[in-house]
C-alpha cells in the first residue's frame, strides 16, 4: 500500500474533490514499468487537473494527477530500463488522461521515460520539471536558429514563472544579457540573483501599439505571455531574430501581422514539450545538467507534501507561485 492524492467524482456529482488516500500497486494503469516516485512539481496544467472542474483536462475519474515525476525504477517489462535505474517523466498527457506522479508509485509506458543524465538527482529533475524542461527547449531552438551571446539582448516574458525563471538561469549561466519581463516588482531581486542584466516592468510591454514594427529591441525571446504581450515584442526583435513561444498566460489570441517576419525575417518558435521526440528530450536533459547552474536551482525551490497540493494549485491558476515547486513523496 502507498499513499496517493485521487481526485474523486462520485456519479452525479458537479465537481471533483481531492482526497489523500492508501492505494495498492493493483489499483495503477497499465504499462510497462514500476516506478518508486521520488518527487514531483507544481505546473499550471496541475493547477487546472486539482480545480474541482478538471480544468478540461481530465478526461475519466478516480484520477491521479501530476503531469511529472522522477524516480527509481522498481519492476520493468521492458529491457530498457531495470530496477535501480533513475527516471524522469515529463508530457505524454501524464496527469492528465493516464495516471500521474502525486503518488508514491506510478506504472507508465517504457517509452514515456528518460534516463536520468548523470549528475541530475531526482529532487534536481523535478526543480527542473516541465517547466524547466520546456525552458531548455525553448533556448535549444533559439540557439539552432542562430542566437548566441554576441548578438545582444535576450527578452524573458513572465520571467519569474517556472518557465521564465529556469530559462533566466539557464542564459545568464550561457552568458546572455537577460532582459527580464515582470508585473510583480517585488520578484526584481530574486531575478537579478538568476542571472537577470535589467528587469522590464511588465507595463512597458503591455500597451498594444497600431505601429506593425518598433525600434529593434531584442536578439531573442523566450515567452511564456502570449497574446498582445507576444504581438508588442515580435515587432520589437532585431532583424533575423526568434522568439520561443512557450505559453499563454496572456491570451490565446495573437493580434499581429506578417509584417515582422516579412520585412524582418523574424521567427515564432512553438515550443511543445508533450510530445517531444526521445532522441531531443534526451538532448533536452544533457543540457540541464551542463548548463543550468544547481545553485541558481537551489533558490528557485520551494518544498511541498501530497496535502499542499490543492493549495498550490489554485494559487499557481492565480499567479501566486514563484519558482519551482519540489513535491517530496518519499516520506
């Protein structure tokens, strides 16, 4: 028996409630390996798998969320992977359609996981999380698309979120300057120590403008906004330059035109970590270990347990979590 968080919808019930429960290994989905959870994380899409609706997302009840989790391998069908091995899992509508990682155990398809690279702890991996993960994608295409340090600014939108932070580490670490974008100013300290040259207050770039193209701004662009925010900035890259869209905490709706990628050759980058391709996620892991800076890491952690999951995930639905959320399931 092992300790799980379920969300619970009777039938004929409106709303789903979350409960902590003992489970056995008999009550998990099928696939091909066991894994022992170690820890887990707080993203958005958890946020919206805890609200009493599903957030859409879930699709059949009794359900476990949590859309990542490294751990150790316990029992495994699949010649990849044996007991004792370290894993990571992130995507794969984890948490969301199949079981996830709030709990102490989890039994998913041998393809779904990576080895952990070494020098990457589980408690590491889940600091890095999807968020994280997505982070290192997001700087990955920017750099296949020609960015590199010489060629100046780098712009992060919700800079202080998951996403924005670790991909502040990760460029400042890169040698980047990182122009920082943020509405809560109380966060400027804390994204000055990851690695943040300048913090853009979040109301320069808010105003939509009529103008289809500003003064060339910004070499590149990690954006996790969205929306107007995202149209303001594409007008604003250098000539040639990228922008990595990896969220859309501003809006769905890109009220823009083809003006900057005609006259400028500007490109929009879509960054999917669900889906993600072994061989790159692989590639995607290699590069945390070697380029995200653990102690930078360290600051952005904050500890939690299965009951402050409900919690957090209302607070991350209303912008109220900084940094990385570690879910510790060992105990």
């Amino acid at each position: 028996m092992f300790k799980a968080l379920i969300m619970e919808k009777p039938e004929g019930a409106e709303e789903a409630t979350p409960q902590i429960r003992e489970i056995s290994e008999e009550a998990l989905p099928e696939g091909e390996v066991l894994v022992s959870v170690d820890y887990s994380t707080v993203n958005y899409k958890d946020g919206l798998c805890l609200s009493p609706s599903g957030g859409g997302l879930v699709r059949k009840y009794p359900h476990v969320p949590g859309i990542d989790f490294a751990g150790t391998v316990e029992a495994s069908e699949d010649a990849r992977f044996a007991p004792g091995d370290r894993v990571v899992l992130t995507g794969w509508r984890v948490g969301e359609v199949h079981w996830g990682g709030y709990a102490q155990k989890a039994r998913v398809r041998a393809d779904w996981l990576v080895p952990l690279p070494e020098g990457l702890s589980t408690r590491q991996a889940m600091a890095v999380g999807t968020a994280g993960f997505t982070a290192m994608l997001a700087v990955m295409a920017l750099e296949d698309h020609g960015l590199s340090p010489d060629k100046g600014e780098v712009l992060v939108t919700g800079a202080a979120g998951g996403v924005g932070s670790v991909a502040t580490a990760i460029l400042g670490h890169l040698g980047y300057e990182v122009a920082a974008v943020t509405g809560r100013p109380e966060t400027s300290d804390y994204l000055t120590d990851l690695g943040a040259s300048r913090i853009v207050p979040r109301a320069e770039l808010a105003e939509t403008v009529r103008r289809p193209l500003e003064s060339e701004s910004w070499a590149g662009c990690v954006d996790a906004v969205g929306g107007e925010m995202l149209a303001r900035v594409l007008g604003q890259m250098k000539y040639g330059g990228s922008v990595a869209a990896v969220g859309l905490a501003g809006g769905a709706t890109l009220p823009t035109s083809v003006i900057p990628f005609l006259l400028r050759g500007v490109n929009l980058l879509g960054i999917d970590s669900v889906m993600q391709p072994f061989e790159n996620r692989q590639r995607a892991w290699a590069r945390v270990a070697r380029d995200l800076p653990m102690a930078k890491l360290e600051e952005m952690i904050r500890s939690a347990v299965l009951e402050d999951l409900p919690r957090l995930g209302a607070d991350i639905l209303k912008g109220r979590v900084q940094g990385r959320v570690v879910v510790d399931l060992k105990g």
